[in-house]
C-alpha cells in the first residue's frame, strides 16, 4: 500500500551535538557514523561527505499508554568500549526506570554497514509491557528530499528500503521485525502515526519525498543485531546487510577494536595512559583518523557535521563535511605530532592532485576535488608549502618532482597575487591580515629554502626578498597606533587592514571592515583598527616575530582585554570583536546571522604562545578540554551566557556550531606535542633564524599589479618591477629627458621582474610592451620619492 502524504514536510538535518565519531580503520569499510543524544545521527557512505541518514533511534510505547523517543524523552549514558577505538556503548534509560535500552555500535571492518547490538532491559514490570520501534530518517546523497522507501523480503523475513538515484539503504535485524511500515515525515510516518495513534499501519512503499523507515522489534529475543547496510545499488546493499548478520556481533566488535589498537599501539607521539592528558589526546587522534579518507587517500574533511543542522535543510548540502586545505593541513601537522607520518604523506599527496593550474587551491571543496565555494585564501595556498617542507625535513618524501612541483606552482600565485588575500582565515574579508602574511611569508622562505636545496637559487633569492619586503611592512600594513577597540589599549594589530582602496603605501586606519552575519539593525561595519582578532599570534608561531616583541605584547593584552572569557575550566576566546558567526542572542540557531561565542582552538593559539614566552600551557590544555563534549569531541564554539535548558544550551558547554571541528582536535595534538617537546611544534628554525634570531631587514620595494606603489622613501635601494608574464620595460628616472628598455627576465616561476637602482632618485616610471601580444601597455605607472616616512 502506498503512504500517504506525500512529499511530506520539508526535510532538516540533525543536531551537531555529537557525543562521538566512529568508522573501521580497515579501508574496506566505507561508512561512518555520527552519536548524538544517545542514537545514531547522520551515516556517510561511500564517502565521508555524503551523509545518507539524519538519525537512527528507538520509540516505546508503555502498557499505561506513554510514547518515548529515545533522543528526547530518554536519559543518556554514554561510553567508549575500549580507550583506543570508537566503538561505544549507549545506555538509555526511561526516566520513569520501567526500562532501558543497551546499544553497542561499531561498523563492519569487511564491508559498509554501521552495526547496532540492542538490548532491552525491563527494570519494573514485564516485557508484554512494552513496544518498541526502530526509526530511520534517510537523506540518501546529502538530500532528504526525493527519497524513496519500501518494505522488502530479504532472505524469507522483513526489511526495510531506502533509496535515492544510486545509493541504497537496507536495514534488517537478526530477530525477525513483528511489523514494518514507510511513509512521509509528518503525515505516514512511524513516528506521526505512534505518537498521534499509538498503532503503526503497514504501508509498503513512499516515493520522491521525505520518507522514514519504521519497523517494530521482536523483544522474545534479549539481543540483536541490527545492520544498517549501504551500497551503490538496491541489490548491492540488500546483499550487504545479509552478509553482514551471518556474523556473530562479538566477533566483528572485537576485530573492529583489535585493528584500532593496531593503529593507536603505532603512534609514538601518543602519552601513557595514565597521563591526565592522554584521554583527550588519544580521543583527538581517532576523531582525526576517522575524518582522513579511505576512499580518496589523505582527504581531511572539517567534520563531519552540519552546524545548527536543526535549521538547516537541503540547500546546506556541504556543511562542515568538506576539505578545506588549511583545515586539512593543521590535521596533517596533528599527524606528524602523533607518529603517523602515512596519513600526513597521504595528505600531502592529496593536496597536490587537487591544486588548481594556478597553483591555488579552491576556499573548499568536495573529496573528489570539486569546488563548493569559491573564494581565494592566501594561507590555504601557503600551508600545503609548510607541510612539505615539513615532510622535506623528515626526510619522508617519496616524489620529490611531484612535491617539488606543486611547491614552485603555489610559490607563484603567491608572488603573484600576496600580499593582500581575497580572504582571511575567517573567509569574510580581503586586505591584509596578520594571520595570512604570517603563513606566506613563513611559506616563501620554506619555498626558498626547498629550491635552493634543489639548485634553483634564482627561486630562492627572489623569494626571500619578497618575503623580507612582506615581513618588512606587517607593522606599517597591519598594526595601528590609535586603536578602538578599548581606550586603554590603542597599540595592537588590527584583524584585517583593508584593501580597498589599494594602499601598497599605507597605514592602517584608512578603511572600514564589512562584518559579516550581524543581527538585523546591526552596525555592518567598523573602523579597521576597531577590530582585533588573534591572527596576530601566528606571527610569532611561524617566527617572523618575538613573542617579547613590543607590538606583540601590546596586542595581546588588547586581545584578552576585549575577546578573553574566563570560564570555570579556563580561558577561551572570541574570534574578533562584532563576530556575528553564532547563535542569536536568545539561543535560536545561527541561520546567516547572530552573535559569534567563545572559539576552544583559540586557547590552543593562545597556549602555543605562552609557550613561546616560556610559560606553561597547561591552563589552555585544560581550558580545551574542559570545553569538550561527554565524548571528549571539541566543538568549534560553545556558549558563553546563561543557560537556556529548553535550547540545549549551557554556559561553557558546547554551542550548537560544529562538533567535533578537526582544526580544533589538531591544535589540541599540536598544543599538546609542544608541551612534551618544550618549544612550538610547528615553528620553522630556518624563519625564526632570518628573522628573530638574525633579524634580515630588505632594502627593495615591489610593485606589481595586485600591488601598485605610488612611493619610494630614502632608505629604498632597488625597485623590484614584477609582472606575470615576460614584457620589456620601459623606464625613466628623469621624466623622459632619457629613458631605458629592458627584457624582464624570468624568476624560474614563470614571474618576470627588472630591478631600478633607486639610490640618488627622485622619481621612476615605466610601462611595458608585451611582445607575446605585440602590443604596449598604454599606459604609464609612477612612484615618487618620500623625504621622510
């Protein structure tokens, strides 16, 4: 019979709340699965951005009439099965204590299906007492619209169906299901006609729409298996599932965790158990494990969740279940830190398939490297530099053309398009930002560093003496003296100088920042040296900077003056003042605007600091995990005001953003190996060395066309004239009374630059002729000398 009702309500994801993230270590198992609220939220197969499932749970139904919903109306245990795997065990119990339900979950190491090992315990009365119903909300392919369900026979007994285009879903249990029924969210569903009902009428088919599985227990049998079970065809997962529950669920848990402790017992970077850090590290090296891709060897996703994923539907096909390359490489790093040098090469090999002709990468994008969006961030081309560098030291590049490569094609858009980024870290605003100069400056001596190695020193000469003209101008570009954003702090590096207008020359205090998601009525934007952030502490990690440099120190203590919230477990920060990236003020969900909470990775930055002065970083340490989840998953934000119970909101407890966020995880590892190594973790020597330890100063300004100098001052001797393919330029240094033609040459990049002698100057200006295109620039670009500065 046909569901009625169809297409049913407009489908939502789930919470991203998680207690915990799990998948087989064995690349033969392509599934994953998400714990939220005591059940099985989103399940992603065959890779980990496509999610398939919004949740998993169990309704009961009582003699006395009740109707319980595991996920709401239940309460909560919640453990892991064995310190070193995510296989976990769930306990949850009717507050009345008439019942509870036991589940053991793990996935089939041979093959995609998540295992469910149920158990109903009868704490008061019989078990003739009590009904209960699995139910499935299916999201085949990251959509909960247009999917299709059925109820089948597989193997002479019941099961049930899912489907969308190529992926299907099938669920059995090795206790024969009483009943089964399909239909639409909130009109046939099982959940509508047992709550409303409390009777469940067979329906065997629901198509094109937003469907839900349903199927009522066998409770004479005390334990069973339930496989939920994926494939890339009807038959392919129909197969699947009976496979999988001709084996004993204790013979797959134990294997499962056996291969887990395999990988854990390798990684020599992990403490001993009875250190009180080793819980949350061992746990952040799973949740890093779990989200480094089996089928796309080396793709890091950013988590997999959908932030407030109870307001979000299918137009929020991506979520956080992307690869973003900065995430991916603060994982990759995490991975070095643990001993797991495999999963950083993989990464770094993944990176180089996915690099764009122009030596860039996409903002972000899905794991067979199609973009989501599309914006340009210069530290995203500038990390996968540091990585292979890296790598470089440890001696464990295996293809150096290929690597090398990739490191020459990102040196160019590098040159070519820095200083100023399209976007910050944060991915809402261009100009420049301390954060993003701190990675490519830090990038083009490591570039430099590789290619001299290689005996391309024209390469690295030219690189370092752009990165010493960069790191030259953070303070002019980035650091103002009359800051707002507290009267008794007016020393400190903005967030972001702006580029608009372009101002190669000019100081900050000249551009309004936009801000981004602010509350309707809301100020959309400041005076750039009203907004502070804490990019400016990547300066002193990537070694351009002393953490007892003048600038810094000031800004720091602007930086916990305004963003600083101690809470009861320790300090954590806001990303910048004005952040609109949060829930709204009253606790309902982030839907494109709201009030931005406290970061946790942001102590990890703050600690790697204080370590840097040579203090202890044990408060960050601690603040981190205090911040995690009963899981031990770290969230990207967590809330920082009063409690709102209805809205599953608590001071210092995890907000409704991502969870778990592996750049949070990663930091946390990286905090942590700097602790036991007593210095920074990722802090360059061959940096530090140019520019703390032996500061190098650069006497040569650059003009390009993303960077169009109007002046020179007395101290400037060479002007480095760099355009993106080969021309001839013509210049003069005495308004055309005479002039010079010159052949730009080549940098080994593909860059093509001419060096003027500035000493004794007054004036240059020049304009080129390409001869590729055989034809002038038409027009002329000018730069004058400034007496004093």
């Amino acid at each position: 019979m046909q569901a009625p009702g169809a297409p049913g309500l407009e489908p939502r994801w789930t919470s991203s709340d998680k207690m915990a993230v799990g998948t087989s270590i064995a690349g033969t198992s392509r599934v994953w699965f998400t714990l939220s609220h005591g059940i099985l939220n989103e399940i992603y197969f065959p890779r980990m951005d496509q999610a398939n499932t919004r949740d998993a749970q169990f309704l009961v139904l009582t003699h006395d009439g009740r109707f319980l919903e595991e996920k709401r109306d239940l309460r909560h245990e919640f453990h892991y099965i064995d310190p070193d795997a995510p296989a976990f065990e769930l306990i949850n119990t009717d507050p009345q204590s008439t019942f509870r339900i036991i589940k053991r979950i793990v996935t089939w190491p041979d093959g995609n299906v998540v295992i469910q090992q149920f158990r109903f315990e009868v704490l008061k009365g019989s078990i003739e007492d009590f009904r209960v119903f699995l139910l499935v909300a299916p999201h085949i392919g990251n959509q909960g619209a247009h999917n299709n369900a059925q109820i089948i026979t597989l193997r002479e007994e019941p099961a049930l169906l899912a489907w969308r285009e190529a992926t299907a879903l099938c669920i059995q249990s090795t206790a024969k299901f009483r009943s089964c029924s399909v239909g639409y969210v909130g009109a046939s569903d099982g959940w509508t006609q047992l709550y409303y009902r409390r009777t469940l009428e067979a329906y065997d088919e629901a198509l094109d729409g937003n469907v839900a599985l349903t199927a009522e227990l066998d409770l004479t049998e005390p334990e069973q298996m339930i496989a939920l079970a994926f494939g890339r065809s009807i038959q392919e997962a129909k197969f699947t599932a009976s496979l999988a529950l001709l084996h004993p669920y204790y013979t797959i848990e134990q294997r499962y965790i056996q291969e887990w402790r395999e990988y854990m017992s390798g990684l020599s970077g992990l403490l001993p158990y009875d250190d009180p850090h080793s819980r949350e590290q061992r746990i952040s090296a799973m949740v890093l494990k779990i989200h480094h891709g089996k089928l796309f060897p080396g793709g890091i996703i950013a988590s997999l969740s959908i932030p407030w994923g109870n307001a979000a539907g299918d137009g929020n096909m991506g979520g956080y279940h992307l690869v973003w390359p900065r995430d991916m490489v603060e994982a990759a790093q995490a991975f070095i830190a643990l001993g797991d040098i495999e999963a950083a090469w993989q990464a770094l090999l993944f990176l180089i398939a996915t690099q764009k002709a122009d030596g860039s990468w996409p903002q972000n994008f899905w794991l067979d490297g199609v973009p989501y969006w599309s914006g340009s961030q210069l530290d995203e081309t500038a990390f996968p530099i540091h990585l292979a560098y890296h790598l470089w030291q440890l001696k464990d590049i295996k293809n150096q053309r290929a690597v090398y490569g990739m490191v020459k094609k990102a040196l160019r858009y590098i040159c070519l398009s820095g200083p100023v980024t399209q976007q910050d870290r944060w991915e809402e605003d261009g100009g420049y930002s301390p954060s993003t100069l701190a990675a490519t400056i830090s990038a083009l001596i490591l570039g430099a560093d590789l290619a001299r190695q290689q005996g391309d020193d024209n390469i690295a000469e030219f690189c370092e003496h752009l990165a010493d003209y960069w790191q030259g101008r953070i303070d002019k570009w980035t650091f103002t003296e009359h800051g707002q954003v507290d009267p008794r702090f007016p020393r400190h590096y903005v967030r972001i100088h702006v580029s608009v207008p372009p101002s190669p020359d000019g100081r900050v205090e000249h551009g309004y920042v936009p801000i981004k998601n602010v509350l309707p009525g809301e100020p959309n934007q400041y005076p750039e040296e009203a907004v502070i952030d804490g990019g400016f502490l990547e300066l002193v990690r990537y070694g351009l900077k002393s953490p007892r440099d003048p600038h810094i120190v000031d800004s720091v203590a602007a930086y916990d003056a305004v963003l600083k919230v101690d809470l009861p477990y320790g300090p954590l920060w806001h990303r910048y003042n004005h952040d609109g990236y949060g829930e709204m003020p009253d606790g309902s969900p982030f839907q494109g605007a709201g009030q931005g909470r406290l970061w946790p990775l942001l102590a990890g930055e703050r600690g790697h600091y204080a370590l840097a002065l040579g203090e202890s970083p044990e408060p960050y340490l601690r603040a981190m995990e205090g911040a995690s989840s009963v899981g031990g998953m770290i969230p990207e934000q967590v809330w920082d005001q009063p409690d709102i119970p209805e809205k599953e909101l608590f001071f210092g407890r995890p907000s409704g953003s991502a969870m778990p966020l592996v750049w949070a995880h990663a930091e946390y590892i990286k905090l942590l190996r700097s602790a036991m190594d007593g210095r920074v973790f990722e802090m360059p020597d061959v940096v530090k060395m140019r520019y703390t330890m032996h500061p190098t100063h650069s006497h040569m300004v650059f003009w390009q066309f993303n960077h169009k100098r109007h002046h020179f001052y007395p101290s400037d001797e060479t002007l480095r004239i760099v355009v993106p393919q080969h021309a001839e330029c013509v210049f003069t240094t005495n308004a055309w009374k005479t002039h010079q033609m010159q052949d730009m040459k080549d940098n080994g990049l593909g860059v093509y630059f001419f060096d003027v002698d500035l000493k004794g100057q007054e004036m240059v200006e020049f304009t080129f002729y390409w001869p590729d295109a055989g034809h002038w620039e038409g027009q002329n670009y000018r730069l004058d000398l400034i007496k004093t500065s």
